[in-house]
C-alpha cells in the first residue's frame, strides 16, 4: 500500500519535553506519531513571529542595514528585523524595529507577505511590511547585541545585490522580489 494517501494526515503529539530556552528561543523533543500508526522523535526550534521591514525613504530609494552575524560569520545587508513581543501587534513591532535599528517611524505600512522561514524544524512565522512616509525618530537604542550601519541604496541597486547573491538574508530577499515584482522591474 503507499504512503501517498497519508500525505496530508496530521501527526499526534505523544508528549513533548522542553530540552532548551532563552529569551529568543525554545528547543522542545516531541514524540510524535505519524499517520501510519508508527512514532518518531522530532525536535522542534521555536522563535515565535518576526517582522521584517523594507523602509523607502522616497520611491526609489531603501535603506538597509549592515551588522555583524554571528551565526553566518560576516557582516550582512539586510533590511530592519526583529521578533514580535507579547502583546505587540504587528505593526507596532515594525515601528518599534524600524526605530531601534534604522531611526525612522512609518507613517505609511504594506503588509507584502506572511511564510513560514522553514517548513521542517523551525516554528517562525515571518511578518513582511513595506514602509514608506518615514519621518527620522531619536532616542530608542538598538538592542544591546545590535551594532548597526544604517545606508541608503537605489532600489535597483538593491535588486542587484539580491540577484548577485550579496544579499542572503531569505526576509530580505522575499521583500525584495516582491515589491520588483509589483513595480515590474
């Protein structure tokens, strides 16, 4: 008999065990049985929602962010990111990202996308905006891991630097693509 039938049958969680937590992340181990009857261990990394922001200071300019990332190793262009507090909607979290790491507040925001950042391990939802109307704000610091360079680009120069493979950040890119997509560049 194949398997093919059970594609889109849920799994039971059996139990879970949390292994790991801080302030950003849990790592919990499910045991979990699958569609077939038979149970696996699967090992799950929650993060909770982020936000990401492609801020336009006019039409045809973006500003990114270059910082420091740990995990890649090097210093990266990525547009403003951060995850969503509780009780924070949204769109608060964008103003209050888009703040701390670029020094301007929206007056006007897009929802562009809502995508799961990996569909296997990882329980993140992520939450693109375009922000536009921007006004310069002072006096909210960035994280105190955060150590940021802020910098105005053409948009075009941007979408090259994402069709170059400059930029790899996946929000960034998603971003991107979609508002070249809507702008038909």
């Amino acid at each position: 008999m194949s398997k093919r039938h059970l594609a889109i049958e849920p799994w039971k969680r059996v139990s879970s065990e949390t292994i790991y937590q801080n302030r950003w992340l849990s790592l919990r181990e499910d045991l979990v049985e699958l569609p077939d009857g038979k149970t696996t261990i699967y090992g799950v990394v929650t993060c909770g929602d982020c936000v990401g922001i492609l801020p336009f200071v006019d039409r045809d300019h973006v500003l990114l962010i270059q910082q420091y990332r740990y995990v890649a190793g090097r210093a990266t262009w990525e547009m403003p990111t951060g995850g969503v507090r509780p009780g924070e909607s949204f769109e608060e979290a964008v103003q209050r990202e888009l703040e701390e790491e670029a020094g301007y507040r929206a007056g006007r925001l897009t929802k562009i996308v809502a995508y799961h950042t990996s569909k296997s391990v990882l329980d993140e939802t992520a939450h693109l905006y375009l922000a536009e109307e921007l006004q310069p704000v002072h006096g909210r610091p960035p994280d105190d891991t955060e150590f940021i360079k802020p910098q105005v680009f053409p948009f075009t120069t941007v979408l090259c630097m994402v069709m170059d493979g400059e930029i790899l950040d996946g929000m960034t890119i998603i971003a991107v693509l979609h508002i070249a997509r809507l702008r038909g560049l």
